[in-house]
C-alpha cells in the first residue's frame, strides 16, 4: 500500500532532512509546490493527506479544495497564515510549535537591547569611517535600575525577563490572558498598558497578531510612553504602526528603535527606516539557529506523522 502524498507549499530551509526523517516510518511521496500561489500549492496538495507550511498562505478558499488533506503541519510558532475555522470545518488538524527558537528570539531581543542601550551600532560606524570619538554616542546610561516593559508575557518573553534582570533591570509586563500568579512567580510586576508605556525605559514587544493587536504600538501609544525610551520588535511587524514609529523618531518622542521584524517583508529599499543611526534593523532573523531549525521540523513534522497514524499531536491549534 502506498504512503501518504506530504505536499510542501514553501520552505525557506537548506534541507528538509529533519521533517523527513520525522515522517519516514509513513513512507510517505513529498511533493514541492513550485511556488506559494493559490494556483502552485493547489498542484501538490489537492490530493495530499498532509500539507507542510512555513510562509504560504492558506486561506478558506484554497483549504476547502484540499479533497483529503488531514493534517497541516506549520513550520513555526504562529498560525496566522492558515484560515484556523475553515481548517476545523473541513475536518483538517493543525499543528505548529509554540516552544521553538525560545532561546534564540529571547536572546535576539537581549542583544538589540544592549546594542541600543550601548549605541554599538551607532559607534561602530563611527569607528569604520575613522572616527574615535566618545561625544557623538553620549549620554549612555547604566543598564542596572532601568526598566523593561514586555508586552505579551507568553513563552519567549518570559525566557527574556531573567536575561533581563541578570543585567539589573526591572521587568514589567502586559498580557491580559496572564494571570497575575504567573508574573509574580518569574519575578516580573504585572501592569497595565498604559502603565508600561509609561514606566519603560525599554519595551519589547511579544504580542501575537491578532485582530485586536494589530497597530498596537500606535500613535497614542508612543504618546504615552516615556520620552527617551526606546522600543524592540521580534514579534510580528504589523503590532507597530509604521507611521506613527516614524513619527516618534523624527520628533525624538522615542530615542531609537530595534527591529527584526516590519509590517512589510523585505523592507522597501526606500524605507525612511532605513539610514538612521538610532534604528537597529535585522532581516527577521530572531529566530534563528542551527539547532532550532532542526528541533521546528522535527517536532512539526512529528505532529503530522501522529495525526496521520491516528495517534494525538502533541502540539494541536485550536480554532
């Protein structure tokens, strides 16, 4: 009897040995959609028992000419690509990994924080061009006192609160579906938003993007934080508003920025983003290590070789 058909919509991997080996007790047939078009993905995963995912979107429309598909695998730790109630009624099970790339994101957010606290990107340009000077990176202010408001306080924020604190800082946090139990339990006081905006010396933004998320960090909220502060972005592009960033840079509202993630991806080479010697910006590459990418397609890959076998995901998304 043959194994199932695995389509592949989109991987951004130099190998996909990992998934594969998580699959091979199934014996599976991959197919490679060509490209991440309605038009591509439809070619592979029509007839496919399982469809394997990182960037491509899979919207009702397309799920619903799946004539078999039973699983989709996500390769990472957010689902909004995939249409979550069109998936459940058509009977598809979804699974991604909430716990991947923890270190790595929450160490990312360390470094930008440091390198914008110490103006590292800003001094080494400076050296580059032949200049040894200290007056055009000052004032530095000690790390230890200050304080960092996380918005979101889910897996990766909570890896970042103790690197945090190591250096001295006091850590305060927003999510509304935390209780308070869990923030007093990793040492972290838990505030309001308008609360963290004002208080933060630092704020590093962990929401998921949602709805209700989306443009989050806006104008009336860099009006609110403090003057002087200085926001970090790991998370989704779109929980910042662009404009009103741009806005709070030019009028020195916010002292300087780190991004690795924006609203549009790749940035546009005429971003006004682009060329500021307080903005900080790294190609979403957060989450990156050798050692995360094999840990995301194994445990994605694992997932749908269970619900393929009858057997329960270990990491299920509801809808």
């Amino acid at each position: 009897m043959p194994g199932p058909i695995i389509a592949i919509t989109d991987s951004p991997f130099p190998s996909l040995d990992p998934a594969k080996a998580a699959l091979a007790r199934l014996d599976p047939e991959y197919r490679m959609a060509k490209s991440g078009s309605v038009e591509d993905i439809l070619a592979v995963a029509r007839d496919a028992d399982a469809v394997l995912v990182t960037y491509a979107r899979l919207p009702g429309e397309l799920l619903r000419q799946f004539r078999k598909c039973r699983a989709i695998g996500r390769f990472g730790l957010g689902v909004d690509n995939i249409d979550l109630p069109a998936a459940k009624e058509c009977g598809i099970a979804v699974n991604y990994v909430p716990d991947y790339c923890l270190r790595e994101v929450s160490d990312h957010a360390m470094a930008l924080l440091l390198a914008l606290a110490r103006k590292i990107v800003f001094a080494n340009k400076l050296v580059q061009s032949g200049r040894w000077e200290v007056p055009p990176i000052v004032p530095l202010r000690r790390l230890e006192g200050q304080v960092l408001g996380l918005v979101g306080f889910g897996n990766i924020p909570r890896a970042l609160a103790p690197k945090a604190r190591s250096f001295g800082l006091k850590v305060i946090a927003f999510d509304p579906y935390i209780a308070k139990e869990a923030a007093d339990a990793a040492g972290v006081e838990s505030v309001t938003f308008d609360d963290l905006l004002a208080r933060s010396d630092f704020i590093s933004v962990h929401a998921p993007l949602q709805p209700a998320t989306r443009g989050l960090i806006n104008a009336k909220a860099f009006a609110k934080m403090k003057r002087g502060a200085y926001l970090i972005n790991t998370a989704r592009g779109p929980l910042v508003d662009e404009a009103a960033l741009i806005a709070a840079l030019d009028s020195e509202r916010i002292a300087g920025a780190a991004l690795d993630v924006v609203a549009m991806e790749p940035l546009a080479k005429d971003s006004p983003l682009l060329g500021r010697d307080n903005v900080i910006l790294t190609p979403h590459a957060g989450f990156y290590s050798v050692e995360a990418l094999e840990e995301l397609q194994t445990k994605c890959a694992s997932d749908v070789a269970r619900v393929l076998s009858g057997e329960k995901a270990i990491y299920p998304v509801s809808a």
